[in-house]
C-alpha cells in the first residue's frame, strides 16, 4: 500500500550516533530521530489501534511516534532508514486481521472427548500395585 508521509508533521533532528564510523561519530551527529503526531495523521481507527500495538515504546503517551536510526554513517542514510520504518510501521497497522468466528462442539465430538479422557483414566487407574488378593 505504500503510505506516504505528510512532510509537514515530520519533525527530524540529528544526534550524536554509536557504532560505525570510528572518530566520525564522535564529531558529527549522523543519528537520526524522528518524531510523528499519529493523531495528526488521520488514520482510521483500527489502523490507530493497531500501530499503537506495533509501536510499543516507541508511541508516547501524547500520541507522538519516535524512531531513531543509528545504523548506517551517513545522515541521509540514517534520515530515510528511519522514514521507510515508518512507512513500515503505517503500512503493516493497515492490515487487517479477519474477524474470528466463534464455533460450538457438536454433541458427537463432546461425547467423543469423554470417552478419550475415561479412557486415559482407566489406563493410569490400571498402573499402581498390583494386589494378589
């Protein structure tokens, strides 16, 4: 479905990053986070509730998504790492999960299903001692 990001409510800043890029991350804020008002974005109310599961920690309380990417040593690759998992993130609260029917045992499958468990219990009553009365 590709979702695209409205530029407007992006707020991005750079900070100082860990990993790769030896002497380089010490001095140049490469890190990348980005910070989205959910509410602002309108989305349908399922696709609401199901991007705050995805999100987990990352959605705060005030309805604003953070994602930091630290991965890779440049900003603008760090920049769209961090927009393709939003897009990610948006895309996969899209789908829906069909609805789940709830069902009822026939009568033959609850009969079956006792008759296996006296079945059981007549094994494990037969295992203890043998008494030779």
């Amino acid at each position: 479905m590709a979702y695209t990001l409205p530029e407007d409510l992006i707020e991005e800043t750079f900070l100082a990053s860990t990993g790769p890029g030896g002497q380089n991350v010490n001095k140049v804020a490469t890190a990348c986070q980005l910070r989205i008002d959910v509410f602002a974005l309108g989305l349908e109310p399922y696709a609401f509730r199901q991007l705050k599961l995805l999100a987990g920690s990352k959605m705060t309380m005030g309805g604003e998504l953070i994602v930091t990417a630290r991965n890779h040593r440049t900003r603008e690759a760090n920049r769209q790492e961090a927009r393709d998992r939003v897009i990610e993130l948006i895309d996969r609260a899209h789908i829906r999960k069909p609805r789940r029917v709830a069902t009822k045992p026939s009568k033959a499958a609850k009969a079956r299903r006792v008759d296996a468990k006296k079945g059981r219990s007549t094994i494990k009553k037969n295992r203890g001692k043998v008494s030779y009365d």
